[in-house]
C-alpha cells in the first residue's frame, strides 16, 4: 500500500454545478484502470501546507471571480505557498478555471503563483468558458483521469 500515490483536488466548488466539475476530478482519477493512485477533494479553505505536504500531485479548481481566482483558492495560497516552497517543487499540477466570461485574468494569475513555486503543468490550464456546458463535466473528468494516469504508471 505505500506504492499509492495522492492525487489532491483543491477546488473551490459554491455552486451545484462546480460541485459536479470536482466530482468529475475524482470520478476520473478514481477510474477502475488506476491502481495505485488514492484522490481526495479538499475545498480551499480547508486545504493546507500538510495536504500538499503529502500529495504527490494537485489537480487546482476554480471559479472566475471579478477576473480572478476565488478568494478561497487565493486563501489557500496565502497560507501555503512559503510552507511549501522549498519541498514540493517540480509538483505535477493542472488547473481548471469555470469562467463565466473568457477567464484570462484567472488562469495569468496561477500561473504566475505556479511559476514561483517551481510546480510542473503536466498538461495546459482547461478553461471551462461561457454559459454552463454539461460538457464541462466531461472535460474536467478527463484532466482528473489524466493526472491520476500519469501518476499511477510513473510518467510524473
């Protein structure tokens, strides 16, 4: 069992709608062909240095605030980014943004919070734009699978 791998899901989710995009994220990394990667959902406020401590990567989630990052995903940055520095660079990281308008500032932002870090995007930002698609879900569900994949068959 110490093979197993943690794939941690920090994603702001207010809305029954986001609620289903983080739902997605674990559906798809807990897929019945992955073996050995564990997935848990933390929402922001909740999630802390010690989660990302002991993960092995992060899946980020967040609406489009104002043009930027929720509050709560930007809380959770306050609180960790300097606890973490040192020890979890080269972390494969991906994000999810639901935008309600085209998401730029959003996604520049992490980015740039990512980028000091020294995280490692496995795969580009997935910006879920416009009006409510229920194919957000399935996107978001792929991007869950594929962290979860490349974990378990040791590609990051």
């Amino acid at each position: 069992m110490s093979d197993t791998k943690t794939l941690l899901i920090v994603a702001h989710a207010p809305s029954p709608n986001t609620r289903k995009l983080v739902d997605a994220a674990l559906r798809g990394a807990g897929h019945d062909d992955i073996e050995n990667v564990r997935a848990i959902w933390k929402p922001p406020l909740e999630a802390g240095p010690d989660d990302v401590m002991a993960c092995d990567a992060i899946l980020l989630g967040t609406t489009e605030n104002l043009g930027y990052m929720s509050g709560a995903l930007k809380d959770f940055f306050d609180r960790t980014y300097y606890a973490v520095l040192e020890h979890k660079q080269g972390l494969p990281c991906a994000l999810y943004i639901r935008a309600g308008h085209d998401g730029t500032g959003t996604r520049r932002a992490i980015e740039s919070i990512v980028t000091g870090l020294r995280w490692n995007w496995v795969q580009p930002p997935l910006v879920c734009r416009g009006d409510w698609r229920d194919a957000f879900v399935d996107q978001v569900e792929e991007l869950g699978l594929y962290l979860a994949a490349g974990l378990d068959n040791g590609i990051f």
